[in-house]
C-alpha cells in the first residue's frame, strides 16, 4: 500500500498537486491556506486484476471459406485498366 497527499483547490476542486510527502503537501497548502486543502490518498497495489484472452486469429466470416485464386493473365487486367488510344488530329495551338 502506497500513501501520498493530494493539494486541492477548495472552491473548484482542482488538484494543484500530489505529493509523495506531507510537508510537501503542507508548504503547498500554506501559500494560501483560505482556498486549499490536502488530504492523504491510499494506492493499493492489491487491485490490479490480470486479464488472459484467447482468440482465433481469423475473422469471425471468414472460417470455413475455402482459399482464395488468383488469376494469372494479368493482359486482362491491363486492357481494363487502360484508356483507348486517341484516333483524332492533334489540335495547333499556335
């Protein structure tokens, strides 16, 4: 179990600071002791909770499906891609 002290601004209740010693907490507290105050705070170490998962490392759709194929002739392909050549007469812009 870890203490340290916590400086808070009375009006708001903004945490100014946390200090691991009280008379740190209470040099901070007296520079102006109308608007602040501080007050010890328990870290228990005890509560950290260890998580262990399993999982599949594929897609919940995709178990069962067969593997996919390729299709080699990339000439195909190219011919869709490709935009036809121009047949018309070049325009003179001078």
């Amino acid at each position: 179990m870890y203490d340290y002290w916590v400086v808070i601004e009375k009006r708001t209740g903004r945490v100014i600071a946390q200090c691991g010693q009280e008379e740190d907490a209470i040099m901070l507290f007296g520079f102006d002791p109308d608007k602040r105050s501080y007050h010890k705070q328990k870290f228990i170490m005890d509560q950290v909770i260890t998580v262990t998962s399993t999982t599949d490392k594929q897609l919940s759709g995709q178990q069962g499906l067969p593997a996919a194929k390729e299709k080699l002739p990339h000439i195909e392909l190219q011919q869709q891609v490709w935009l036809p050549a121009n047949q018309q007469i070049p325009v003179n812009t001078k």
